[in-house]
C-alpha cells in the first residue's frame, strides 16, 4: 500500500517532467484540428475569423455542385488513385528484388549491391529531379548526349517536358529511390527464416529454385502483407514533395494529385476555405481506410497494424 | 544432374548481371553529376562528358560557393541538421523513456495521444494556419521545434530501454537518484546503438528538408541548400543574369571555365548530396537496424 503511493506519486512527478513535450505534441499535431472550422467560413485572407461569415457546408457542396471544382477533383482523384493504385501494383517488385538478391552467392557482392541500391533513399525529390534533369534534359541529359553522339537520334527528345505517361515516369523515379530501402525489410524476413527447412527440403530432393517458391517466398508473404495494407491505408497521402518537383505547365493536368491541389488552391491560390474543406474531407477517408485496413489485419493475420 | 548444374549457373550468372545493371543505374548519376562537374565547363555544357571527365579543374566548386546565398544556406542547412538532431535526440528518448515506465500517470492514455499524431494530420492549410499563429512563420525554430517528439522514435526507443535488465537502474534508485539522473546517467550511456539509428534518421531527414521552406519561409536568410538548388534548377534565367554579375568580377580567374547554367546546377547538386555521399557507407548498419525494428513493430 505504501509502495504503491510512493510509485503513484512518483509516476505523476515523471509525468510532470515530459508535459513540455506532450504540450509540443498537442501544438503541432492536435491544435491544427482548430484550423477545421476555416472550411465552415467564407475566409479570406488577412481577416479575423471572427469577422467572417458562417457558411455552413457551402464549400463542401461547392466541389460536388460547382462544375467546375467537381471536374478539378474529380481529374485529381483520378491522379491520385492512378498513382496509388500503380505503386500498389508494382509492390511485389522489392520481394522479387529481395528474392534474387539472397540468390547471389557471394556476400560481398551482396553487401555491395545492398549498399549502393539503398542510396537513393536518402537524396532529397530535389536531387532526385536534379539528376533526371542531368540525365533525360534536353540541355545537360546524359541520355540525349549519348544517343546523339551514338548517332540512335538526330535530335534531342525532351523526355522532361513531356505530358505523356506521367504516372508511368513519377512511378518510376519512385522506385528507382525506394526499391532497395524496401528490398531490406524482405532481405530480414528471409534471413530470419530456419536455414533447416532449407536443409531438409534438400535431403527430399528439391532443387534450389524449388526452395525458392516453397520456402522463401512463403517466407516473405507476411511482410509483404503488412506493407501492402500500410499502402492501401496510404492510398490518399501520396504527399507533393515529388509532384511538386515534376509539375510544369505542360504536364500539370495528370500530375497534380489532392494534396498538390491542396497546395496549388489553399496557398497559392489563397482560397482557404475551399481547400481547408477538400483537406477534412481527405482527412475523414485516410481514417477510414487506416481503419479498414486495420480490422483486415486483424481478420486475416490476428494482429493490428497500427 | 549435369542439366541441373547448367541451369543454376546459367541463372547465377544471369542474375548477377541484372544486378550489376540495376547497380549501375542507382550510382551512374551521381558519378555522372560529379565528373561534369570537374571537367571543362565547355565541354561538359556541350555534352562532351559522358563516362569519364576530361582536362580536370575544380573551379566550379570554388565559383559555386562565392554565389549569393550559397554560403548561407549551407549554414542554415547544417545548423538545422545539428539543433534539429540534438532537440529530436533529447525529447523523442526522453519520453520514450518515460512511457516505459509502468507507473507513469496515466499511460496507456498518453502514449496513445502521442502515437496517434502519427497517423492523423489535419491537414495542409490548417497546419499552415496554426503554425503562423503561433509565431513560427519565416522562423528558423519551424525547422527544429515541430520535429522534436517523433512518434516513430518514441516507439523505438521505448522498445530499446524495454528489452534493458531493470536492474541496471535500481542501483541508482536505491542511492535516491531521481528520474532525470536516471535517464541521463545510465539510459543515455547504455542507449548509443539506439541513438546512433535515430540520429541517423534524423540527420538524413533535417537535411534532405524541404517543404517546410517551401511552406513557411520568406526571407531568403532562413532559405536552406534543398531550397535554393531548387530554385537555380528552375530560374536558369536568373541564374544566367546572376552569373554573368560573378563573372565580370572574377574574370581573371576563371578565363577558362566560366560558370554555365549545367555547371552551376550540377556542383550545387553535388554539394548538396556531398554530405550523404560521404557519410552513408559508414553508418548504413544503423538505416539498416532502424528499418529491421520498425519491420518488427510495423
């Protein structure tokens, strides 16, 4: 009883202690929360909200009621979803990388390959658009330069200006950065495997691309389950950092997914309202989809993801 | 038994050379970048440099730091790498720290507050909004202060000092060594691997920054390295009018290679990467330790 007191008090003194940074918490996660109620005002910028106008759910109706806010988003769904739904189709591509890189024999070599291919993880979008610029522009591209003096071409192709395959080219750059820091968490799966069941399906015979499809990619299936319900509870927050950097006048109508628009309307645009409201609505469907791909998880794995 | 043999070889061999390609391709541009950059800007500017540099000078980079604002924002970079680390370090371990505690009031409630925030934004312009309010508009401590508790880290480190002996901490208990004495005498010293992980992180994340410039700052002194190699790919134009101002008064020196718009986009982009280029090899076991937690947790 004394002993639980003392622990008690001494809980709340710990607590005491990390209240400044559970304040840093609420200030810049929670309070922002505050910010909602732009969407219900008719506000514009340099104003009180005090001073504005109620208006209900009017920017709400106004992306399904107004023609021409319900083509913008429905074209920047459309970018969205595509983008998403793309990257979700390629997500076997860092197991598959996994797989064959575990193939190689020597360790070095595998060391090596690990290394460089998880570099471009850690270069900011701006190297990433730096280096195509250095690689596909018209001006400085390694790829004109060297199909010109290759003689393949009589003039340079202006890869980065153009409109086409958009979602194909940011699908790729994206994974050119991230194949290899996602490759990782396979390769931990597959070195956590028991190297007995290696061993006793050689005994009975099988050979090695056999182990391959029977051991180890049975092996990786719970991460890869886990990452894909992580993307499909991401399927909206693509983020703009990379959009952002790719976008120009010629490709904007296929690049710009919602939380560009976001940008593009709320802080470029100034319509504050209108995109606070686009933005909660967002936030209601990440929700949702987190939760939904939460309840899978525990249907399916008996575990949450979150 | 032969045919088998074949087969594997033939595969290993097949399967090393995709992954030499898949290599090549991760590193070419930065090798590409950098051998441009020290070779003859006029050459390089006409496509000349393609696998390897030719008559090698390393005037550019000297050029490339006289540039307005380089200097800078390479210290507004590096000063936000260091605090931004330190303060993320202090109050990310701390609480981790203190969520590990049982008898902390209240826990399970306040560890949920925190790990929600990482699921659940508000959203841009509300976000933006706040901020402003409370004074962190075109304000260096935007760049330090809204990154301090990572929910993320809070989770690593909780799990680190969770999987310690409890004993380690009694004895200072016993001597009446409170909470703070603790957790800088004995959790901190007995947590580097963990720290190093997360400061690794953290250093790549500050440094790498660049929304937040984009969001929040609008004077050109608080502009970091991310920020303005942005702006010169993008204004080659007034990039042109800037250089040809640093040339006249550097005329002497750089007779031979002035500065073109390629040169300048490529040595900016190569300082800009340098840190990264130079310190990921030795500490890619730490990335690599903090994704294998995460795995497990996630």
């Amino acid at each position: 009883m004394m002993g639980n007191t003392v622990a008690k008090k001494a809980g709340f003194r710990l607590f005491l202690f990390s209240v400044p940074l559970l304040i840093a918490v609420f200030v810049f996660a929670y309070l922002p929360l505050y910010g909602w109620s732009y969407a219900f005002f008719d506000y514009h910028a340099g104003m009180n909200l005090k001073d504005t106008e109620f208006v209900g759910l009017k920017f709400f109706k106004s992306m399904v009621d107004n023609p021409i806010s319900r083509s913008e988003i429905l074209r920047v769904l459309s970018n969205t979803f595509g983008m998403s739904f793309l990257n979700i189709l390629v997500s076997p591509l860092p197991a598959i990388f996994a797989l064959f890189l575990m193939e190689i024999r020597s360790k070095h070599l595998r060391n090596l390959v690990q290394t460089l291919t998880t570099l471009p993880n850690f270069v900011s979008w701006v190297i990433v658009y730096s280096i195509a610029w250095s690689m596909f522009s018209v001006e400085d591209g390694f790829m004109n330069h060297f199909l010109l003096s290759a003689g393949l071409i009589n003039t340079p192709i202006n890869f980065l200006a153009s409109s086409n395959h958009v979602w194909l080219t940011m699908l790729m750059y994206s994974q050119w950065k991230t194949i290899g820091w996602t490759a990782i968490m396979y390769i931990a799966a597959i070195t956590s495997i028991d190297t007995e069941q290696y061993e006793a399906a050689r005994v009975d015979g099988a050979n090695r691309f056999q182990c391959m499809w029977h051991i180890t990619v049975p092996g990786m299936l719970p991460t890869y389950f886990v990452l894909l319900l992580l993307s499909i509870a991401n399927f909206l927050n693509t983020g703009m950092e990379q959009y952002y950097m790719f976008s120009n006048p010629m490709n904007k109508n296929s690049i710009e997914v919602l939380d560009l628009y976001v940008y593009n309307m709320g802080m470029v645009g100034q319509n504050i309202s209108y995109s606070t409201a686009v933005g909660v609505l967002k936030s209601f469907v990440s929700i949702t989809l987190l939760f939904f791909a939460n309840g899978m998880s525990k249907v399916i794995r008996k575990e949450s993801i979150l | 038994m032969k045919k088998r043999n074949v087969k594997s070889v033939s595969f290993n061999v097949i399967n090393t050379l995709v992954f030499l390609i898949i290599t090549f391709m991760c590193v070419f541009p930065f090798y590409y970048i950098f051998i441009n950059t020290i070779s003859n800007n006029k050459l390089s500017s006409s496509g000349k440099i393609l696998f390897y540099p030719r008559q090698i000078h390393f005037n550019n980079y000297a050029e490339v730091l006289k540039l307005r604002g380089i200097g800078l924002a390479a210290l507004i970079s590096a000063l936000r790498t260091i605090l931004g680390t330190s303060l993320t370090l202090l109050g990310s371990s701390f609480l981790g720290y203190a969520f590990s505690k049982p008898e902390y009031w209240k826990r399970k409630l306040w560890y949920r507050f925190v790990i929600i925030s990482m699921y659940f934004s508000a959203g841009l312009i509300p976000w933006f909004v706040t901020m402003r309010a409370i004074g962190m508009y075109d304000n260096f401590l935007a760049y330090i202060l809204p990154s301090m508790i990572s929910p993320f880290y809070v989770i690593l480190f909780k799990t680190y000092v969770e999987q310690m002996s409890p004993s380690l901490e009694e004895s200072v208990q016993i001597d009446g060594g409170g909470y703070a004495v603790r957790f800088f005498n004995i959790i901190l010293p007995l947590s580097t691997p963990i720290l190093a992980t997360i400061a690794v992180f953290s250093c790549a994340g500050q440094w790498n920054a660049f929304l937040d410039t984009l969001f929040l700052v609008k004077s050109q002194k608080l502009f970091t390295l991310q920020y303005i190699l942005y702006q010169y790919l993008n204004q080659a134009n007034a990039l042109a009018a800037l250089m040809r101002t640093s040339q006249t008064s550097n005329a002497n020196i750089a007779a031979l290679n002035l500065l073109t718009p390629t040169s300048v986009r490529m040595t900016i982009s190569f300082v800009v990467v340098l840190p990264i280029l130079f310190v990921y090899p030795f500490l890619q076991r730490y990335f690599v330790k903090g994704i294998m937690i995460g795995a497990i947790k996630g």
